[in-house]
C-alpha cells in the first residue's frame, strides 16, 4: 500500500507541470529609456517626421524584464518617429507593418536594466572618464610635493 501512494504521488509530482505566462497591461515600446503606451489612433502622413529608433530587443515572457528599445507588440526592426508639432517627450509614431502609423503616448520612466549599460553606455563613459580626470589631477598635485 506504501509503494502504491509513493508512485502516486511521484507521478502527480512528475505530470503535473504549470505552465506560465505573462499578461501584459497595455501594448508598449520602448525609446530612449522611457515606455510609450500604443494607442489605436492613426498618425496620418504629413505628421510623420524623421526616424528616430527602433524595436531592437523583446521583453522577456517569462518575467517581464526587458532593456533598451523595446516592444511587448512590434517585431525586432520596427521604426520610431516623431511627429510634427509634438514633442517625444509625450508622443511618437510607430509604424506598422502596414504602412501605417499608430501614436505611442509617453507612459512611465523604463526600469534600469544591467543591459542597459551594455545598449547606452555613453553617460557612464563620460563618468568614467570624469573620475580618471580627477584621478590624474590628484597624481600630478601628490608628485609635485
């Protein structure tokens, strides 16, 4: 009877997987660091300005986690752009696979991300070279005495 319920139990331990996944709030990419909820209002051409970015990584299923520019919606290659008369601080097109573009309104600040160091290391660059200024000023001030 014991070896009847350990294999019982071994086999509802072993069948029974749960499976997971992420359900998304809104549609969103994401450019220079900040999220964009995409709408369904249509942006029309003559508002369409100059390229600004693309979808360049996906967030992770799983988790949620995502870095760079990113989109939970649009493929790895889909272009930003702004639009006319409106700053990117609030709004940008997104254009879709049909020739069209949607606006994307100006959500939240992304949460940092390690990979996001590796995907915009420019401000930390300048800090690094900032401390090796200061480094080099401290050695030159300490040999002269």
């Amino acid at each position: 009877m014991k070896k009847i319920i350990l294999i019982l139990f071994l086999m509802i331990l072993l069948t029974n997987s749960s499976v997971q996944a992420l359900s998304w709030a809104y549609p969103f990419v994401v450019w220079s660091g900040n999220v964009y909820e995409v709408t369904d209002e249509e942006v029309i051409d003559s508002l369409i300005g100059k390229r600004i970015g693309e979808v360049k990584t996906k967030p992770n299923d799983m988790t949620g986690d995502f870095y760079g520019n990113a989109s939970n919606l649009f493929p790895r290659g889909t272009e930003y752009f702004e639009i006319s008369g409106i700053s990117t601080d609030t709004t940008i097109a997104v254009k879709e696979e049909k020739g069209k573009w949607v606006k994307a309104v100006y959500v939240k600040k992304a949460p940092f991300h390690w990979m996001n160091l590796l995907t915009n290391p420019f401000p930390y660059l300048i800090l690094i070279l900032i401390v090796l200024f200061i480094g080099l000023l401290k050695m030159k001030k300490n040999s002269k005495k």
